[in-house]
C-alpha cells in the first residue's frame, strides 16, 4: 500500500502519451477466469483488427495493485481490474488517473478452506492463517470486510486472525499441505483449490450480495487515454461488448479461447474439469450491479483503505457503452 500511495501522489500528471513509445494500446490483465472477457477479446483479434495498424500490446498482471502501479507510470493505457484496486487509484488521484468505462465479471471469488481444518463457520476461524491475493486488492478487503462484520479482527490490527498476501500458486502448496487453513480468491483457484488441494467452500461471496451479483472485473482506461484518443477507448468498448457477447453466445468456445489464452500469458493449463468448474461460477457482464461501488467504497473506508471524501459514481462514465446499445 505505502509504494502505491507513494506513486499516485507523484505519477497523476506524468503517464506517457499512450502513442509515443510503441504506438501499441497496451491493455492490462490477469490470467485469471474472471478476467474471461479479457481473454476472450485478446485471442479472437476484433481490437487489433480494428485499430490497425495500431497493435494491441498485451500486459499481464498477477493483482489489482500491482496493475494500477503500471498505470500511474504511464506502462498500460487501459486495463481489467478489480472494483477495489479501481476506486482506490480513482479516489486517491483525485480523479485524474482512470475513469471505469464498463463493467465486465461478476461472481467467482469464494473464502475456500481445508476440509481438515475444522473451519465450518466464522466463529472457527479465530487463530486461523488465512490469504488473500495482494494486500488492497478486492479480494483482500473482502476477507477483512467479512471478518469485521463477524467481530474478528486480524493480527496487524490487535486480533488473532492472520492474514497473509500471497501468489495464487504459493497459497495452493501452502494450503496443500496443512500450512494455510484458507483463502478468499478468484476462478480458476477457486476450483483449483477444491478440486485438486483438497479444500471446501465456506463462504460463496454471492451469498453476501443482494442478488447474488457483484463486481469481481471491471474495464478501466486513463484519463489521458479518454481526453487524446477518445476513438481509440471507443474501438476497446466496442470490442469488450463483442467479447462479452460471444462468451454469452458461444459458452463452450469461449471457455476454449480462455483455457488457450491462460496458457499463453499464464503458463496455466487447467485440467478440463477444472476450468468447466470456474467457467459456470463466473457471469460476464458489461454492466454494474447498481450500488456494488458504494458498498465496497463504505467496506473500504470503514477499514482505511479508502479516503473518506470523494464520489465513487464520478469514477464510472459508461457514455461509450451506451452508444453502442
């Protein structure tokens, strides 16, 4: 969080023109199944096509944090990223960094814990070692948003609850042989985890959402993007509408295009079951489950992790979305 901060307090009014080193639009990611529209767009070319002669550079990203770091330095002009990460850039530049242009993943984070850890409600899991993907991240204030909400308080702030920031791969050994009681992720280690570590889902975050719907990927682009290229935050938007229309069209090769872009940027090649698992937990959506921001800003605030001030909804401007409908 401190490097972070330290960034967007000096990084707002220097990112780099997105044209001028590669003439690229550089588009971040994670190689994860929430980020399935992202996966969908890049493997079946519409952008590329559609900006060319202008390539599209791909930029993978392992959490929320870290991508939002390569945006303030000017290295990525648009990227999926979680609702937390997003606001916390937005809120904390004042505005000035990124602007939320669509929606694209809801669903697919759970808390998943060993099945022999003796975990089987929130009372249980005081003194427990617990992970999330990278302190600040969405899943990350989903985990202490739920301990906090059960009267649990973690170990950095006085309370017995451990909580670990940690890579996906390193938590599955981790929780594979006894060394970690759970963790709250994203598909595919929700499945994963479940299938192949041998750990049980205890809390599904759908069931803490009035509708079950909540924002686990958003599309986000830079101001500077939106002021001097608007054509081109066009072609994006246009092209996550068609991804997302094809995922809801053509399930079956979609989750093949994802599996097929998982191994190229993530070096993870799924079993089939596995990536069926993550696949049907997981609705691609271009729009917001309404009030989904507000929530996570107040869940947030109330731990720290967003400044008091500051209006959310002005982080959202879904105008090119809506000329496209």
């Amino acid at each position: 969080m401190t490097r972070l901060v330290v960034i967007l307090a000096i990084a707002a009014g220097c990112q780099s023109d997105p044209q001028a080193q590669s003439g690229a639009l550089r588009v971040g990611f994670f190689p994860t199944v929430t980020h399935g529209a992202a996966l969908v767009l890049l493997q079946r070319g519409e952008l590329a096509h559609a900006i060319a002669p202008r390539a599209v550079e791909p930029h993978p990203f392992n959490a929320g944090p870290e991508a939002m770091e390569a945006l303030f330095a000017g290295a990525i002009d648009a990227c999926y990223v979680g609702p937390m990460p997003a606001l916390n850039a937005y809120l904390r530049s004042r505005g000035e960094a990124l602007v939320i242009v669509a929606g694209a993943a809801t669903g697919g984070a759970a808390l998943v814990v060993r099945k022999d850890s003796g975990i089987t409600g929130p009372e249980d899991l005081h003194g427990k070692k617990l992970s999330s993907p990278q302190l600040g991240n969405t899943q990350d204030l989903s985990l202490r948003a739920y301990l906090a909400a059960h009267g649990l308080t973690t170990n950095d702030r006085g309370g017995d609850v451990r909580v670990m920031p940690m890579a996906a791969p390193d938590l599955y050994s981790l929780l594979r042989r006894g060394d970690l009681d759970g963790a709250w992720v994203v598909e595919p280690w929700v499945s994963r985890l479940v299938d192949e570590a041998g750990a049980r889902i205890l809390v599904d975050e759908k069931e803490l959402w009035p509708g079950g719907l909540y924002p686990t990927a958003v599309l986000v682009v830079t101001r500077k993007l939106l002021r001097e290229h608007p054509e081109l935050v066009t072609q994006l938007v246009r092209a996550h509408v068609a991804a997302v229309a094809f995922i809801a069209g053509h399930r079956d090769q979609a989750r093949e295009l994802a599996a097929a872009a998982l191994v190229k940027y993530g070096k993870k090649q799924l079993p089939p079951q596995v990536m069926a698992d993550a696949w049907q937990r997981v609705r691609f959506d271009t729009a917001l489950p309404p009030g989904a921001l507000e929530k996570i800003a107040a869940d947030a605030r109330q731990l720290g992790y967003l400044p008091k001030t500051g209006d959310v909804k002005a982080a959202v401007d879904l105008h090119f979305l809506e000329q496209l409908q």
